[in-house]
C-alpha cells in the first residue's frame, strides 16, 4: 500500500476526496490517501508543500502560482474546480460600514500572507481603484481568528468564501457588504516536486480516481442534502452553489496561468515574470 498524504480545505468543495476515500477507491488502486484538513487555508498548505509535510494540496490558483514565483518546489498537476470562487466580503454586523467603497484604507482580516484572503484584497483593491501599495492587513489564521478580529474591531473587513461564511451572515456575526469573484478557476491539485518525480504513477491513479468522482458528482442521488447536513448549510444555499460550482478534469490552460501571473505582477505581489511551464506539470 503506497500512503500519500493530501492537505485541503474544510469546505463543500472538497466532498468528492472524502467520499472516494470512505468508499475505498484508492484502496482498491494500493494507494492510503491520507486526507487531513487544513482550516488556515492556502497559505499554510503552500508552506506544507514547500516543507514536504504533505505530498498533493488542492489549493487556490492564484496562492500556488505565487508561492511557485517565491521558490516553493512544487507544481500544479491539474485544474480541480474551473468556476470561479465566489469571495464573500464581509463586516461584523455590529459595524457601520454599508459599502464596500467605505472600506477604502481599512484593515483586511487575512489567514496569512500568501493565502488567497491575501491576495483577493489586491484584486478587490485593483477592482474598486484603491492605492494597492497601502493596503494595511491583520494576520488572524483562520475563521475564528476572524469572527473573534471583527467582533473585537480589531479588522475591519474579512474576504472569505461566500457559502462557508454564509451561516455566520444568517446568525447576525456578519454582515456581506458585496462579491468579488476571482478572475480564473478557483481551485488546482499541486504536488511537491519530490513526489512528482518519484511517484508519477501513483499520481496518476489519484487524478483517475478523483476525475472519476467529480465528473459524477452533481449527479448522485440528494448530494445536496449531503452537502447540507455535512457542512451545516441550508439547502437552498447548497444548491444555489452546485448551481454555480464547475468541476474539470484537465490541466489549467495556459492562458489562465498567465492571466494570474500577469495580475500578479500588476499588484505587485511577484517581482518577476514566471513561465507558465515553470508553474504547470506535464503527465
């Protein structure tokens, strides 16, 4: 049995590996995918990958090609979700802000630098005209650290994914003042450099078995009830979502790589020009 450790978020998009390892589809291939949650995000998963803590993360696009730009020994294997993340742009409900434009000059909650919370306040920055070069961030690790900074006012505005924080907009801890959905498929499988060159078969079967799951998956019986008793969401959000969400099974395409590089660059969060090739494993 070949064990492969794999990191993620735990979040609705991710169902497919926990329902193809409960099933025991890698079992059946010699392959002990060992799945563990990582709630900090991507920026800690970038870390993981660059420290051999785990060999594969499904990750987000734009956080994997810049840690890749920084040096980190690893490689996008293929796209996971080819929709866009939707990311939910949040206040504590106590607070007075009414419109994203008045959180101009305002601290951004983020897990970490480098983690797509991070990097999507550039983008939303860019999108509504503000000096990127001043954008000020408090560092909270995850979405506790965020109820716990924005109740305490110690941020003022935190960008997450808009279904995972909806139950907390419904209980009254925030409010969304607005969306900003990323400019390209949200979420990629990486690999370290070590386990794609030592173990490119068994990667392989990983990517067949997942594929399989996830061209599947809209289609199972009730997977929205699943979804929604599984990840404390009402169905109606649920399904709103699966409305919303895309699956792929192929590499990310060229194009879509330097489409981020080249937002990257303009915000200045890589200072160099990167090829794709550097970003993205061939199979």
């Amino acid at each position: 049995m070949k064990t492969v450790r794999i990191v993620g978020v735990p979040e609705h998009f991710n169902l497919p590996w926990h329902m193809a390892i409960e099933e025991g589809a890698f079992q059946e291939r010699g392959i002990d995918l060992q799945w563990t949650d990582i709630p900090e995000g991507t920026g800690r998963m970038c870390q993981m990958l660059q420290n051999r803590e785990t060999d594969l993360a499904i990750i987000l696009t734009e956080g994997m090609v810049k840690s890749i730009s920084d040096g980190n020994p690893a490689k996008i294997v293929q796209e996971y979700v080819s929709s866009p993340l939707l990311w939910g742009i949040h206040v504590s409900a106590k607070s007075d802000f009414k419109a994203v434009s008045e959180l101009k000059n305002t601290t951004a909650a983020i897990s970490r630098f480098g983690s797509g919370s991070h990097l999507m306040a550039f983008v939303n920055a860019q999108k509504e005209g503000w000096d990127t070069d001043a954008l000020p961030f408090g560092v909270i690790n995850n979405l506790e650290g965020a109820v716990e900074a924005l109740t305490q006012g110690q941020a003022d505005y935190f960008m997450w994914e808009h279904f995972t924080t909806k139950p907390l907009v419904d209980n009254g801890t925030f409010r969304r003042l607005g969306d900003c959905p990323t400019p390209w498929p949200c979420f990629v499988i990486a690999a370290t450099d070590a386990f794609l060159q030592n173990d490119t078969r068994t990667l392989e079967h990983v990517l067949e078995i997942i594929n399989l799951y996830t061209s599947e998956f809209r289609r199972i019986p009730s997977i929205d009830r699943t979804l929604a008793n599984r990840y404390g969401q009402q169905l109606e959000d649920i399904q709103k979502w699966l409305s919303l969400t895309k699956w792929n099974q192929q590499q990310i395409s060229v194009q879509n790589i330097e489409n981020v590089i080249n937002t990257l660059i303009e915000l200045k969060l890589i200072n160099k020009q990167i090829r794709p090739s550097d970003i993205l494993a061939s199979l």
